[in-house]
C-alpha cells in the first residue's frame, strides 16, 4: 500500500495541451521523459510510482515535481551549459584538421605532439581521440607484429604438403 502524497502537483496545463507537448518533443528525450512524469502525476500515480516508471529515482521525481510547480514547463527544461569551452579556438581546430589531413595514419600520441608543437596546448590521450571523433576520424588499434615471423609467411602457407614433396 502506497502513502498519501503529502504534495499535490499543480496541474500548470490541460491533460490535451500536455499530450501535444509530449508529441512535439519525442526527439528531446530528457525533456520527454520529464513531460511523461507530469503525466502519470497527474493521472494519479505516486511521484515513486511515477518515477519508476519513466526509469529514475524517487528523489529525482520530487525534483522534477519542485521544478513543474515552481516554473511549470520550463522548469523542466535541462538547465547545463555544455561543459567547459575547448582550449583550441575554432581557427586552431581548423588548421589541426588541416594538417592531420596531410598525412593518411597518425597514432594518438602523434597527434598530441603535433597539438602542443603548434599550438602550445597540452591534452590527455583521451581528449585527443574525443576531437578525433569530432572531426569524423575513425580511431582504431594497429594489428600486432610478430618478431617470429619469416618474411616470406604468407607464401610458405600457400604450399601444400604435395609442394614439399
């Protein structure tokens, strides 16, 4: 048996207006997911019962609630600002492009060097492969090679026990 609520939501809109806003948003997940809590709200479920089933904590569900009654549907509008700007400018990333178009493979370390050469910046490997894929770069680890191996490997599998005779 579930507890009473001991705080009503505010019914900021109309059941219909915020089923078309819901219909609006299906490409804006976070705010989706949001509308969709107010929905089962106001159809009566539990803010537990509610935040379970769009897939996030209770205490999560009592912030969305705090936000919709506050501010209504702008309350539930992400509030971030995207992270820390890049150290490189626009024109450097540029002129990284550039130059790493120059040449056909480049190891991530390479790169690196090649970013604090030009442009006195230093960032970790991982930062690297992050703009690497931002640029449309593919990342992938080089095949390893054996020191054993003769030379001529791929011919001496290409004979048959009949070719040793």
């Amino acid at each position: 048996m579930t507890k009473p609520e001991q705080i009503q939501i505010q019914k900021h809109l109309s059941i219909d207006d915020l089923d078309q806003r819901i219909k609006s948003l299906e490409r804006d997940t976070r705010v989706l997911k949001r509308l969709y809590f107010i929905k089962f709200r106001y159809q009566g479920d539990s803010v537990e019962k509610a935040s379970e089933r769009v897939g996030v904590t209770r205490m999560v569900g009592y912030y969305w609630q705090e936000r919709w009654n506050e501010s209504s549907y702008e309350g539930l509008i992400p509030r971030f600002a995207g992270g820390r700007p890049s150290k490189l400018t626009p024109e450097q990333k540029d002129r990284l492009l550039k130059l790493l178009q120059e040449r056909e493979h480049w190891i991530t370390e390479e790169v690196r060097n090649l970013i604090h050469k030009e442009f006195g910046i230093e960032y970790t490997l991982k930062q690297v492969r992050i703009i690497l894929k931002k640029f449309g770069m593919r990342y992938a680890k080089p095949f390893p090679h054996d020191h054993r191996r003769p030379p001529n490997a791929e011919d001496l599998l290409k004979k048959t026990p009949s070719d040793n005779g």
